[in-house]
C-alpha cells in the first residue's frame, strides 16, 4: 500500500510509516505539492494510486453539520486499502 500523508499532518507520521513496512509512503510536501489546493492534488492521489491520509475527512464525506452533504471528493472510490 502506498500512503501519501497530507500536509496537515505531520511528515513524522510518514515516517512512521516507512519504519512499519509502508516504504511507498511519500508526504505531500516530499513529493513537490506543498500548498497545492486539494481540488488540484486530487488528481496526483489518483494518478499515483495513493491512499490519502489527512484528517480533513469533510473532503470525504461533507460537513458534520450539514449532514447528507457531499465532500469535493465525493465521486471516488473510497476503501481502506488493497485486499491483494
């Protein structure tokens, strides 16, 4: 599995990581996208077959208190990793 680690987290927790076994594993800033907006790193996680980790789970799922909205991110196919 590859983790890409969001800039809102730290790049230890990549670190961490790559010390478990997940030596793929990249940080958003490690791979050039520092500052990029998340409607533009999309693509990249895609692209890369990343499995995104970041705490801005509204982006997934929408807004706690709007329930039954949408995240930008809505149209992916979410899971939790491969099962090969």
């Amino acid at each position: 599995m590859k983790l890409l680690v969001d800039e809102c987290l730290s790049a230890e927790l990549t670190k961490a990581a790559i010390d478990r076994g997940y030596v793929e594993s990249s940080h958003v800033r490690w791979i050039g996208k520092a500052g990029v907006k998340d409607w533009n790193l999309f693509p990249v996680i895609l692209q890369g077959d990343w499995t995104f980790v970041t705490r801005n789970a509204y982006d997934f799922r929408g807004l706690a208190e709007a329930p039954g909205t949408k995240g930008e991110y809505h149209k992916a196919d979410l899971h939790a990793g491969s099962s090969a």
